[in-house]
C-alpha cells in the first residue's frame, strides 16, 4: 500500500496562509485573502480526500470577523455554516464588506454565535465537519476545546485545523507589518517590540496586535498533535510549510522543526471511545474492521487500520528473525 493510501504528509515552500495573519493589512486585502484564499485553502484540501461540505452542517471554531465562514457558506454550500468565536462577530460589518464582492446579503446557511472560552453552545453530535483557520495559537488552553469539538462532531465526522504561523518561525509574532525580516520574538524583549511599532507608526493597529501577539499560546506543532491526542482525536492527514530561514543567534538552542516548520493544515477524526470513558476499550477493538460506510472517513479510518496491521506484522517479523538468531547461537 502506497502512503498517499492513507496519511499524507507533505512540506511546502509555498504559503500556506501567506497575508492572513496581519491583522493590520488593508482592508480589501484582509478581506480578499480570507473571502477568496483561506476559504478555497480549505476547500482543497478537503477536496483532495474527495470531502465536500456542500449539503453538511458546518462549525468554524474562532471565526473571528467571519470572512472566511462568508466565502465557504458562497462557495462551498453547506446546509449550515456556524461560526463560533469568544468576541460577537460584526454581521453588519460583514455585510458592508461583502457587498464589495457581489454578495448583497448575507447567506441563510451562515449563521455566528458567541461562546465561552472552553464552551461550544451546540448539542452533542449535531456537526459534520469542524474547521479552525487561524484560531488555536491564540487558544489558551487548546485541550478543553478540542475535547468539545469531539463532543459536537458525529461519530464520523472530521476535524479540519489550520495554524499559521507557528510562534518559533520567522513570522511567529503575527507583527510581521512591523519587523519584515522576521524572528522579532527572539532579537528583542516584548518592551522594545512595542516601542518600535510605536515608533514606526499605524497606531491604530498598534495596540490590538501587540496584544494579540502578547497573548499567543505559543504552541508549535508537536504540541498541538498532542493536544488532539489528550482530546482523543487521531490525525489522519497532514500537511507542513516548512521554511527555509537564516536562524538568529538568539534561537541557536531551538530544534529545527520548530524555527523551520511555519505552519500546518491538518485532518483529524475520533479515536477510540473519548477521553472521558469510563470503560476501557477491549483490546482486540483496534483489530477490528472499520464499519461499512460510505464517506472520506470511513475510508481514511480503514487505511489508519491496515497501516497499523502493517506495522503489528512488520514487529512480528523482526521478533520472529531475533528469535531465530538466538536459537542459532
């Protein structure tokens, strides 16, 4: 069985998200690049697993100002599209950009709602898919979250996260607007950071983004599998940025993975019975096959399953050889 059977992972060069963190961009960039690129980012890469969201209902946790929910809910047709974030997202505001692209009015499918900071105000299994552009560098405690994604998720549905960029890389600091040549977290202390965006000007912009940079969860990419892994979530397909970089002194004991690995676009879907069961699951459970359903998910379980067959048989072997080896000494 080839890999692109069942996991993909692969490194990019190219953006994954290249504009969508600055928060001080021009207004119709921002909203350009949300409207138009995030959203057909995730489009495809859903697409490449043969998901489509068009008739299936939506969550986007840490919507934010909704753009991107805007153009999936245009483009992608889901039956319902919530988006869910700890600040009131500005409809009105939504609508006024919109009409800049030749939607009059906010769709019936889309729909935003505020929520807690660990909280998803939805009934248990009432989502198809959950998406996440953007949002969980900036979640404090990602682990209380991610274990009530699962809780609104069906049994068969699928968890799609994107983060960029990661706090280690280059543009880590989201300030990029204010230190072009990256690595601000690691040649200066968050002091001299804020006196020279001060001194550089747009001070309007000064003050949300120093913040949202203050508060970043600095999570990297190892951090935030274990993360899914403590909520008992499974990741089935994966795709790194992974950048090339000239690496101040001042990160010299940072491994590579995290100054080189930006960002992350993942899929990931339930494992096992949850992390709160009580009971725990029998042990030839793992061995068992993967329901006969139609869907993306039911296809990916049954590849995560023969890779793990796969890899049983291989220890099998290797056991058996060293066996062998000993009788012949």
């Amino acid at each position: 069985m080839s890999a692109s059977e069942a996991v993909s992972m692969q490194s990019s060069t190219e953006p994954v998200s290249s504009g969508h963190y600055s928060g001080s961009a021009d207004g119709t960039v921002w909203f350009r690049s949300h409207f138009e690129q995030a959203a057909g980012e995730v489009i495809d890469f859903l697409g490449g697993d043969g998901i489509s969201l068009e008739g299936k209902r939506v969550a986007d946790v840490g919507c934010g100002d909704g753009i991107t929910d805007l153009g999936l809910a245009v483009r992608a047709k889901p039956a319902s599209l919530v988006g869910f974030d700890v600040v009131p997202t500005d409809t009105a505001a939504l609508s006024e950009q919109a009409a800049g692209c030749d939607v009059q009015e906010l769709p019936d499918n889309l729909s935003f709602v505020t929520c807690g900071e660990t909280g998803l105000p939805a009934p248990d299994g009432s989502f198809d898919y959950v998406l996440s552009w953007s949002a969980f560098e900036h979640i404090l405690d990602p682990v209380p979250v991610l274990r009530d994604i699962r809780r609104i998720l069906t049994d068969e549905g699928v968890l799609f996260i994107q983060l960029w960029p990661f706090y280690d890389s280059a543009h880590g600091t989201h300030l990029v607007d204010w230190f072009p040549e990256g690595f601000a977290q690691f040649h200066y202390d968050d002091d001299e950071i804020l006196r020279r965006m001060r001194a550089a000007g747009n001070q309007d912009a000064v003050t949300g983004m120093y913040e949202a940079y203050r508060t970043l969860n600095r999570i990297t990419a190892d951090g935030l599998h274990a993360a899914l892994r403590k909520a008992g979530f499974r990741v089935v397909k994966l795709e790194l940025q992974a950048d090339g970089a000239h690496i101040p002194h001042e990160a010299a004991d940072i491994p590579p993975s995290r100054i080189g690995i930006s960002g992350i676009k993942l899929l990931a879907v339930k494992d096992g019975p949850g992390p709160d069961a009580t009971s725990e699951p029998q042990p030839e459970a793992a061995a068992q096959p993967a329901p006969a359903a139609a869907g993306t998910t039911a296809r990916v379980r049954h590849a995560a399953l023969r890779i793990s067959r796969g890899a049983l048989r291989r220890l099998d072997d290797r056991l058996e050889r060293l066996q062998v080896a000993d009788r012949d000494q």
